[in-house]
C-alpha cells in the first residue's frame, strides 16, 4: 500500500465522472445556514482537517456519485482512483416512535417552533428542545465506513459525503430530523393536528354556504327562557340573619313564618 509523505494512502488521481453530485460551494466554508454550519463545526472538532480537505476537493469535483438517506444511515457511492466506486455509510442513531412522540409533543407546546417547522423553517432553539429530552438533534457519534483501503479517520470518500450531506441540510432542514427517524411527511403532518383539541371540538357538518341561505333569511328560533326555581328557604333563616329587638322576637318570629312559604 503506498503512503505518501503526510501519512494518508496515496493512489493514482481519482476518475472523473459525469452526473456526479457537485458542491455549490466551490471556494471556502460548505454551507449556509444555522444548521448545516452546526452539523460541520462538529465535524470539523472530531475529524483531522487535513482529511476533511481532501474530502472538500472530492465533493466539489462531483466524485460522490448518489447518496441515499434513510432513518439511521446515510448510504453513498463515491469514485475513486479505482474502477468501481467506494462504498461509504454513514450510521447515527434513528429515534423510536415513543422517543419521537414525547419530541413533536415538546415542539408542539411551543407554538413558534411549531409555526417555524409548519413555514418550512428550522428554529434556532430546537436543538436546545432536543437537549432537554436527553437527546442530540445533530449526531456527535458517527459510525463511518468505507471500502477503500485507507485506514485514516475519516477518509477523504467519508470527507466528501459528509460535506454534501451538510450542503443537503442547506436546502431541506427536515433531512436532518428525517436521519433521525422523522420524515418531513410524518413531523408536520402530526403537528399540524392537535389532538386535545379534535378530542373536545364536536364535529361540525360541512353545508354547502346555498344550503344555508334559507336559514340564513328564515325568522329567529324562539329563544327558550330556563325555567326559574325558588329554592326552599328556611322559614326562620331570616330572624336568625337579621335577629329582632328582644321584645319584638316573638312575634316577627310567627309573622316571618307565615310569609316564608309563599
């Protein structure tokens, strides 16, 4: 196996392909916005940045032919120097559906971060959401693999694929929640309905507005009145709220009964 001069397994110059995946970004920092830039800067703490270089020249060459995301794994062909493409996969943890559940039940008690997600948005304090359930919205444990025969962490095929993962971020931020096990399907369509709410609403029945015009000009229902109770009064409560002179007593106290009933 032939080692350059750094250390890294040296080869013949990549093949060039056509259809490959290439990155906007063809000078400086991979990535635009809030959560694809937090996705890199973990990369960048975790992984030497020599390689990650050598993986941003691939990744702006086109040499990542596709990459598949599915809930826990990201899968990708990418072409080296040999005639059939390196295999890399990329595993996070995907969350279960009670784990889920108790994430879309914290996002929707927050009625911004419920109305960012519906706009398409992803609001800048969901990953602190996240941490509060003793979960990671962005993975800090990356299970990388790769079936070229460079022995570094990572290599520069892994490199490529992350940084064009990162850039996916860019145009759809529900790809990273999807790696997670939430599809954007799934996420907004339990958001956009609430249960407590269905559950006390009756159901109302939907009448064409021409069905209604006959109601509409119709005279006013008659407005029924409750029928009024008297309670039943003690025939002495009013002597013993209001007691009479002492010499009075006697006779109030009779008079008031006789009142009382009516």
């Amino acid at each position: 196996m032939p080692v350059g001069r750094d250390g890294w397994f040296e080869a013949g110059r990549p093949i060039r392909v056509e259809g490959g995946i290439r990155a906007r970004t063809q000078r400086g920092s991979i990535g635009s916005t809030w959560w694809s830039r937090r996705f890199i800067d973990i990369l960048e703490r975790i992984c030497d940045p020599g390689r990650l270089s050598r993986g941003r020249r691939y990744a702006r060459a086109g040499q990542v032919l596709s990459i598949d995301l599915s809930p826990g794994l990201a899968a990708a062909p990418v072409q080296g120097s040999r005639a059939r493409p390196y295999q890399v996969t990329i595993s996070v943890e995907a969350y279960d559906e009670a784990r889920w559940t108790a994430i879309e039940e914290a996002i929707g008690a927050q009625a911004v971060y419920r109305a960012k997600l519906l706009a398409g948005e992803m609001p800048t304090e969901i990953e602190e959401l996240f941490a509060s359930l003793g979960v990671d919205l962005f993975p800090r444990d990356l299970d990388m693999a790769c079936s070229c025969p460079d022995w570094g962490f990572p290599c520069k095929h892994v490199s490529a694929v992350l940084y064009l993962l990162a850039e996916s971020f860019d145009d759809d931020p529900f790809l990273v929640l999807a790696w997670r096990g939430r599809t954007r399907e799934q996420l907004l369509g339990n958001l956009a309905g609430d249960p407590v709410a269905e559950a006390v609403s009756p159901a109302v029945a939907d009448v064409p507005f021409a069905d209604r015009l006959a109601d509409f000009y119709a005279p006013a229902s008659t407005v029924h009145h409750p029928e009024r109770r008297s309670a039943a009064a003690t025939p002495d409560l009013l002597p013993r709220v209001f007691p009479p002179p002492a010499g009075v007593a006697g006779p109030l106290t009779a008079a008031y009964r006789q009142l009382g009933p009516g």
